[in-house]
C-alpha cells in the first residue's frame, strides 16, 4: 500500500520533472531518471499520474501557475498602466533567474513534441492573461493614461506575445544567441538595459502619458 505523498514531496517531484523535460524535451525525458532524482520509486510515481504525458502535463500546469500567479497579483495590485508594465517585467526577469526551466518548459509548449496538447494548453494558459492584459489597457485608456485607440484584445495579444519572446528571450539557448544578434554580444550582461527599452517601446506603443 503506497504512503500518500505530502505536499512538499510532490512539489520536489514536479521541480525534477520539469527539469528533465527542460533539458530533454517530453520524447525524450525518462520517467526512471525522475523518479531516482525525487528520491521515489517509478510505481509511486505512476500511483499519482497515469503516464509520462500526464506527468508532463502535471509539471506544465505547476510552473506555469506560479509564473501566471505572480503577473496576475501585478495586474491586480497595480492600478497604474506604466508602473504595471514595468513591474510584470521585472517579475518575468526575476523568474528567469530564480526558474530558468520553468520558461524553458513553456517554450517546450510551442514544440512539434506537444503539438496533441496545443489547442487544450492554449486555451487553459492564455485566456484569463489575455482578458487581464485587454483590461489594463481598456483602463488606462478611458482614465486618461493612455492613447492606444486600437482593440484591446489586441492589445493583448502583442503585449503577451512580446512578454513570451522575452521570457524565451532570457532563458533558452536559442533565444539568447538570437538576441545577442540583434541587441550585441554583451545585451545578456544588463539585463536592466534591456527591461528598461523593453517597457519604453511599449510605452511609446500605447501612447502612456
């Protein structure tokens, strides 16, 4: 008979998961690897998901909470647009830094690897983001703070697209050689220079005032 499992240890149980799916993709990653590093037996492990797809599935939802926790508390603390947009930045930056594999999974979201979840994920990931993100700005603009005369929605959807390039951005091997590219081989040594054009170009986009 198997020992329920704490909250603690199924927490250290995902945080394992999600590295090895960082590093080696959902195809690849090995449910034994997991289990050896959470300090678990693979049948214990199988007890709370029914395979490898559903534990990844597991590990996507855990991280991806956390991440959209802390930009939902902004947007929901912060009533002013600039400080709001400065604030989810500062957020995402100090999630790359302290959850570097978090964003990594996120970008394993978009691969050929996960393509069978796309539209579900999508669908349970976005939504509520992209209703906050249309809000602010709807907001902003009928308080004065901001001239964007466009569609909230979006609004929105630029917004959040140019966040997830910029997670990617600053957490993905990829990413970063694409904008040391563009930005210079030393962009990844300031990483405040780079938030700080971040929110300036999105500012000047929505006409802050």
């Amino acid at each position: 008979m198997y020992k329920k499992l704490d909250e603690e240890t199924i927490e250290k149980i995902l945080e394992t998961g999600i590295d090895e799916f960082a590093e080696h993709g959902l195809d690849r990653a090995n449910i034994n690897v997991i289990a050896k590093k959470a300090g678990i037996s693979v049948g214990v492990l199988y007890k709370y998901y029914k395979g490898k797809d559903e534990f990844f599935l597991a590990c996507v939802k855990y991280s991806l909470r956390l991440l959209e926790e802390a930009f939902q508390a902004v947007i929901a603390n912060e009533d002013d647009i600039r400080t709001c947009i400065r604030l989810l930045v500062e957020e995402l930056l100090d999630g790359a830094e302290k959850h570097r594999n978090y964003y990594v999974m996120y970008n394993e979201i978009t691969s050929g690897s996960c393509r069978k979840y796309a539209t579900k994920l999508a669908q349970s990931i976005e939504g509520q983001t992209g209703l906050l993100y249309a809000e602010l700005v709807k907001r902003a603009k009928e308080e004065g703070k901001a001239t964007y005369d466009g569609d909230p929605r979006m609004f929105a959807f630029f917004f959040d697209s140019l966040l997830m390039m910029l997670q990617f951005s600053v957490s993905c091997e990829y990413y970063k050689e694409r904008m040391r590219i563009f930005c210079g081989a030393d962009v990844m040594e300031n990483t405040d220079s780079v938030a700080e054009a971040f929110c300036d170009f999105i500012e000047r986009a929505v006409g802050i005032v």
